[in-house]
C-alpha cells in the first residue's frame, strides 16, 4: 500500500481546454477563407445586378464584348471586329471593363 502522501490528485481537467485548439484553427480558416470568399461572392453578386447595356464586360471563357441586351438570366454581347451577337448567361460575366479616359 502507498502512504497517502505520495497519491496525487488529479485536477478535473476543462473540456474546454482539450477543444480550444480544434476552435482557435477553425476561426483561423473563418477569417483566412471563407469571409473573404463571401465578401467576393457578394460583390460579383452586385456586379452581375448592377450590369447595363453599353458596358464592355469579360466573360469566364474569355470573350470581350459590349452589352447589347439584358434579359433575366442572359445577356447579348457584341463582338468585335465582325460585331458578331452572341448570347450568354449573366453568371459567365467575370468582369466589367473600366472605360478608358484619355
């Protein structure tokens, strides 16, 4: 038999503290990745609501080309130098075009 004092008692341990690393790597990923990714998703969101007809734009395939209809979910580009009319979904727009000021 031990003598009793060299038994040591053990300190309830806090659930808490066995679970702060596994919450401290998931706020990391929060703030690193998916805030920014919901910020951008947002503001391609607007971009796509916000279109006009008479903006140059840049499709996901690459193609440039100025907007010449809008309709709910599709849009109608003019491509030069042909000015050929093709149709494509809203959502393949990327990007608007700046005007260039000279």
């Amino acid at each position: 038999m031990v003598p009793a004092m060299f038994v040591q008692a053990q300190a309830p341990s806090n659930p808490l503290v066995g679970f702060l690393p596994i919450l401290l790597i998931f706020a990391i990923f929060y703030f690193l990745l998916f805030l920014p990714m919901q910020r951008q998703k947002k503001r391609q969101q607007q971009m796509l609501r916000e279109l006009q007809s008479g903006q140059r734009v840049l499709t996901t395939g690459g193609i440039l080309g100025t907007i010449v209809a809008l309709e709910d979910d599709t849009l109608v580009l003019r491509v030069k130098p042909d000015n050929v009319k093709i149709q494509v979904a809203r959502s393949a727009v990327s990007a608007v075009i700046p005007e260039k000021t000279s």
